[in-house]
C-alpha cells in the first residue's frame, strides 16, 4: 500500500511541476506582451507630440532672438564698467575674471527663470524597450507658483522624483515641455546651451546631499558650486560665513573638513552649497530622510525662512505629511505618473478618501481630527496646523 501511495505522490508532483512550468511560461508570455505594448503605446504619443516638438523649437529659437535684441547695450554697459577702471585696476585678476564673465553674460540672451513652472503633457519611461520599461510620468499637466512653498505627494513610484527633475533640465520629458519661467525645456531639445543659467536659478538637492560633498574644506564645497557654474571665486568664498549661519553653523567651520561632521551637519553643508548659487528655486527630494525629529524640526524651519524672508520658490518631495501640513502653501498630488488633485494643505487632508486612495497616512493633527469626527466631532473642515489650533477649532465645534 506504501508503494502505491509513494507512486500517486511522484506522479502529482509531477503534475504539479508541469502545471507550474506551464503556468510560468503563461505569465512571461503576458509580460513580453503587455512590455511590447507598453512600448509600442510610447512610441505612439511620442510621434503624435512631433508637430508640437516643431512649434516648441520655433518659439524658442525666435525667444532666444527676441531675448538678444538688447544685447548691445549689455555689452555697451559692459564696456563702460571696464573703461571706468583704472590701469592698475585692470590689472586685478578679480576685475579681469568678472570682466570676462560679464562679457559673456552680457552677449547671451538672459531668460527670466523665476515665474511660474509648467508642465505641458510630460511623459518619461525607464528601461525603454526593455523588459523593465516602466512609464514614471504619463501626460501630466501641472502649474507650480513661483513665491511659493510647494508639496509633492504620492505612494512610492508615483512620478514624484522624476516630476521635479525636469524643472533643472536633469532629465527631460519625452512628450510635451517644461517652462520653467519662459525658459522651455521640450521632448526635441538635443541639448540644453544655457544649462549652467537654468540650474544656478533651479538648485535640486537630492536625498542624502551629504554624500555629494568632496572637497578638503567646507568652504570650498560650499563655494564649488557658484564656481564651477562661472561665478567670480573671489566672491564665492566671501560668501561662505554667511551661508554657515544661514544653515545654523559656526563660521569658523569653513576651515575643517566636512567629513569630520555628523551626519545632520554634512547635510547643513551640502545644502549651503546649493544655497550658495543665489537661484530663485531650491527642489527639495526627501531632504530630512536619516534625521533625527530635531535635524527635521530645524530643516523644516531652514526652508520655511528661505521662503517667507529670502522669496526662494521651494519644491518638496517627502513622505512625511507633518512636515508637509507643518509648511506648505500648496500641495500636489501624484498617482501612477499623473497629478491627480493640487490644492492647500488643508483641502488635500480633508479629503479622506483621497488619501486612503494614494495609501498615505495624514498628518498626526488629521489621524485626531478623523477620529474626533468618527464619534460626531467633526473639525476636519476647519484649518489647522497646530495644536493650539486644533483646540480652538474643538472648541469652536463645542458651542
């Protein structure tokens, strides 16, 4: 009997074995298929975008003309500034560096980077043409305010990360465009001329910028940045101690070695770095990822200044919805490649459904207010970002 049990065992298994096989070869036969029309469907909107490619690259080219018609006079000012100096002057390599770098700023056409940022039907894949094709931004259309604290949402593979690094021409949409003020950066572009222009104005700091640092001093990893993108070195590292207290360090570090920092100071430092370029637009990516709740309690209080005091635009991608209820005026709201709602803080934590929809956790002050509301205290209409206020709102409700 063991025998004839041990015999109807091998043969199922058997049969299981070649079910699964089977089963595999069913799923990898889908996925080449769905890849192949995954691709095929972006090969497709990328054609269709081609005559706006060629309208994109006619308003741009007569922009540029447009833009250089005041040129001689930037030159002619130029000149003046240099024939004002005196022999000995001329001879300071400070005033011959900054003479050169006027000449040739003077002869470009100067694009103002600092209005609103548009995206116009944006699409991006990744791995395409391959089995790991995967579409990160699908036609999206978004306006983000310049003067303006702005918050970018969504689960993990939403598009977030990929959205903020077109506006600095890291990466660029296959369809579409990005304006970032009325400098456009569209699918056709083969390559971006005034790209050190666009990300002196556009600084993008990634999560964990600590590890971009590499120079023997702080100051020189500060100053890096405006140097490298043609600014005067001389007034880069004139700049540095007040840069250090900007982002809450002593001026005396800029002599040691950034390595020598803990964690939350090297980030300090990387972020001054960004800060040093002067642009109007600092994009944040997970800036307070590894921090202790202080380190992001400072961070959060860094940009928020940036922003009421200095007028920078700041872009935030995070995962944390205190920080974003904490700061932000505007919120966006992304899922599977596309934005799926913008509005305030308030409007966007309100909306219950919606988060359970993006499966991202409100805000601690919400999570009370949900639950206020589940036993017929309901506040979630009201704003709020603290808890003094969400006591008077309670309050309020009371009467």
């Amino acid at each position: 009997m063991s025998k004839v049990n041990n015999s109807v065992d091998k043969k199922e298994l058997k049969a299981r074995r070649k079910q699964h096989s089977k089963n595999l070869a069913l799923a990898q036969k889908e996925e080449i298929r769905r890849t192949k029309d995954l691709h095929k469907n972006t090969m497709k909107l990328i054609k269709e975008d081609l005559p706006n490619q060629k309208i994109f690259k006619a308003e741009f080219n007569k922009l540029k003309k447009d833009k250089l018609q005041d040129s001689p006079v930037r030159v002619k000012k130029v000149q003046d500034w240099w024939n004002n100096l005196t022999p000995e002057e001329k001879l300071e390599k400070t005033n011959i560096r900054q003479h050169k770098a006027k000449m040739e700023s003077a002869k470009k056409p100067h694009f103002n980077f600092e209005d609103d940022i548009k995206f116009e039907n944006v699409s991006l894949t990744y791995s395409k043409d391959t089995p790991f094709e995967f579409r990160a931004l699908d036609g999206t259309d978004l306006t983000i305010k310049k003067d303006r604290i702005t918050a970018v949402i969504g689960m993990t593979g939403s598009g977030k990360s990929t959205l903020i690094q077109l506006t600095n021409g890291l990466l660029v949409t296959e369809t579409g465009r990005t304006l970032v003020g009325d400098y456009p950066l569209f699918a056709s572009m083969k390559k971006i001329k005034e790209v050190k222009d666009l990300r002196r104005e556009v600084g993008l700091v990634f999560q964990f910028p600590e590890y971009q640092l590499f120079q023997d001093t702080i100051a020189k990893d500060i100053a890096f940045g405006p140097i490298n993108l043609g600014g005067d070195k001389v007034l880069a590292f004139k700049k540095v101690p007040e840069l250090l207290r900007m982002v809450d360090l002593p001026e005396d570090y800029a002599k040691r070695s950034p390595f020598d920092l803990s964690g939350g100071q090297k980030r300090r430092v990387a972020i001054a770095g960004i800060i040093a370029m002067d642009g109007g637009t600092l994009v944040l990516d997970e800036p307070t990822g590894g921090l202790d709740p202080q380190g992001e309690e400072d961070f959060m209080r860094l940009f928020y200044n940036l922003n009421k005091e200095k007028n920078k635009r700041i872009i935030i991608v995070t995962h944390n919805m205190d920080h974003v209820l904490q700061i932000a005026d505007d919120v966006v709201v992304m899922h599977k490649g596309k934005v799926i709602e913008t509005g305030s803080p308030f409007e966007i934590f309100s909306n219950q459904k919606l988060l359970e929809k993006i499966e991202i956790e409100p805000p601690k002050l919400y999570k009370l207010a949900y639950k206020l509301k589940a036993k017929g205290l309901d506040i979630t209409g009201e704003k709020f970002r603290t808890v003094e206020e969400v006591a008077a709102a309670i309050k309020a409700a009371k009467k």
